[in-house]
C-alpha cells in the first residue's frame, strides 16, 4: 500500500513541477515530511543536500525519500513515478513537435522562445554563483572554468574534478 | 550511433551532470553537437523550449527529447535509464549508509563543493554563449534573453511562463526574431506577389 502511495505522490508532484525540479522543491518537502511523515525534516535537508553532491537531477531526492519510507522498492517506486509521466511527456513532444515543426507557428514559437530558454540559465549561473563564490579564489576558480571551456577541448569532466580536488585541497574557508 | 553507444555515453554524461541541468547541456553539447556532430546547437535549444513548458525534471525531460531525436522510443527509454543511472545508484548507497555519511562530512565538504559549484557556473556561462549563438540573433532576441534573466532573478517568475510569454511574442513578430523564410507549402499566396 505504501508502495502505491509513494508512486501516486512522486507522480502528482511531478505533474506539477512546471518549469522544473526546482519548482516542487517546497511542495515535496510538504508532502513528505507533514503529510506523509515518510522522512524527519532534517532527513529532508540532508536528502537536499545529496541530491547536489550527486549528479543528475534534483528531484533524485524521490530515491531517497522513496527508501527511507520503503526500503529499495520504495527507492524505485518513488523515482519511476517522479519521473516516468514527464518523460513521457516530453517524448511525445518530441515525436509531435517534429510532425510539425514546419509550421509558421511553431517556427515563430521557436524563435521567440529559445532567446528566453537561453537568457533562463542565466538565472542557474546567478543561483551557483552566489552560493560558491564566497571569495576571489572561487570567483578564480569560476573564471579558470569559464575560459577552459570557451577556449580549449579540455572535458567538462576533467574541469569539474579539477575544481573540486581545489577546493578540497587549498580551499579557504568562506568569508 | 548505435543504440548501446547511445546508452553508455548518457550513462557518462549522468556520471558528470553535477549541478544538475547546466552540466547536463553542457556534456551533451561537448559529446553529441561538438564531437559527435549528431546534433545542433539548435536541436538542444529546441529541446529545452518544448519540455521548459511541460511539468517535471527539465533534464531528465531533455535527455528523453534527444534520445528520441537520436534512436526513436527505444533511443529515448535508453538515453533516459542511462541518464539516471549513475543518480539512482550513488544516491542508494548515500540512503544505506545515511548514519554514517552524516557524521562525517565535515570541514571537506564545503570548499570542495564550492569549487564544484564554481566551475559549474563557469561552465555553464560558455554554454549559454554556445547554444545562445545560433539562437540570439537579433536586438528583440538579445532583449528577450536579458528580460527572462533578469524577470527570472527578481521576481522569482516561473521560467515555463516566461518561456510561454517569449514564444507567443515569436508568434505575433516573427520577424524581431530573424524569421527563416517559410517553406512553400505554408508561405501565403499574396507575399509572393508583394515584390
């Protein structure tokens, strides 16, 4: 039964998470944490916490979620109905979407919104970097990044763990 | 590409798609735009237009989009599974071990996480200038791109209506945002006897 609670739950907040992940965040914690008492409050912050440690998207937290309250069925169950009807979703959009991309609409529609779809990471780039850089080294760090991946074929990969054993290793404290 | 390279270079790009969508666009511009050339830049902002208007993990959204692009629905299930993979199984073990891992992410965990997330960011920037180039090519475009940052920023606004404003505006003024000409099954009559 719980099985089932945790699958129409994940699958309800994720029907509503226009715009993205992010956008359920407040939403999941209600339902999880007061409703359903499925996971402690500071089980959620942590379950938040793991989600941007790992890779992949936020709303990764279901798995956790979904096996705190039931074990490794309760982890698949949680993430296929967190994201099995938007992935769905966009599939079908795909297919759609290119039976009638020729369309003056769906042109005009294209080029309005892909300035916008653009201009939107900026906001991600905002959210990042207020959070990371706390100090010159990160904004050095930030910058290094930046021109690595502008001017050279070095893998976004390699960046990444570059940065992180940085951090790690000679990273100041913030302030 | 054959399906099973489809499967292991999203089992990849999952593995490094820290800091959720941002790295994802990246890695799949890198690996299927860049090196590949299996894609465009147009394709990927194609892709984030339609799922940024439906409801759900915009990533996981975009990956079933380019997999359907690259292999049909057996291409979109594969690039998806691959996708979550690594996700899945890290935050598994993290859910087992929970007790333990609480009590020892210390004093470390912080810089390291700040220079992730800085690099991030910084790599983030040379996307947007990447997927932004083809797609930001007028003044409305530059206008409309800065307007949803800074909307987005300000006043918290939820990025699937400004999207939804942006394309609307696409519709009504096509030509603000450089119009390809349209095909001639669609062009109407008369613009062929304007000239």
């Amino acid at each position: 039964m719980i099985l089932l609670e945790l699958f129409l739950y994940f699958a309800l907040i994720s029907m509503l998470a226009f715009g993205g992940g992010n956008a359920v965040i407040s939403l999941l914690e209600r339902i999880s944490v007061e409703q359903m008492r499925w996971v402690a409050p500071q089980d959620f912050a942590a379950a938040i916490g793991f989600a941007y440690l790992t890779p992949g998207p936020i709303l990764i937290t279901s798995t956790f979620i979904g096996y705190r309250a039931a074990g490794f069925a309760g982890a698949v169950t949680a993430t296929i109905g967190v994201f099995l009807i938007p992935w769905s979703l966009s599939v079908l959009a795909a297919f759609q979407i290119r039976r009638y991309i020729q369309h003056p609409w769906l042109q005009g529609f294209g080029l309005g919104a892909a300035p916008a779809v653009i201009g939107l990471l900026g906001i991600t780039v905002f959210a990042l970097g207020r959070y990371a850089i706390a100090n010159w080294f990160y904004a050095v760090i930030a910058g290094a990044a930046l021109a690595l991946a502008m001017f050279t074929r070095v893998s976004p990969i390699l960046i990444l763990i570059g940065a992180t054993l940085l951090g790690a290793v000679i990273g100041p404290p913030p302030g | 590409m054959s399906l099973p390279q489809l499967w292991w270079l999203f089992i990849k790009i999952g593995l490094a798609a820290f800091g959720g969508l941002g790295v994802t666009l990246s890695l799949i511009e890198r690996y299927l735009v860049i090196d590949r050339r299996v894609l465009t830049a147009k394709d990927i902002t194609e892709a984030l237009t339609y799922t940024k208007l439906l409801p759900g993990s915009t990533g996981v959204q975009v990956v079933g989009y380019l997999g359907y692009r690259l292999g049909g629905w057996p291409g979109a299930a594969l690039a998806t599974l691959g996708f979550l993979l690594p996700a899945f199984l890290l935050i598994l073990v993290l859910s087992v071990l929970y007790e333990e891992i609480t009590a020892g992410l210390g004093r470390v965990a912080t810089p390291a996480l700040r220079g992730l997330t800085a690099a991030v960011a910084g790599i983030l920037v040379a996307t947007m200038y990447r997927l932004g180039k083809p797609a930001v090519t007028t003044l409305a475009g530059t206008v409309v791109a800065m307007a949803a940052c800074a909307l987005g920023i300000a006043f918290r606004m939820n990025p699937a209506w400004l999207v939804l404003a942006a394309g609307i505006l696409g519709i009504l003024m096509p030509h603000w945002f450089g119009r390809e000409p349209a095909p001639k099954s669609f062009r109407p009559k008369e613009k062929e006897t304007e000239r």
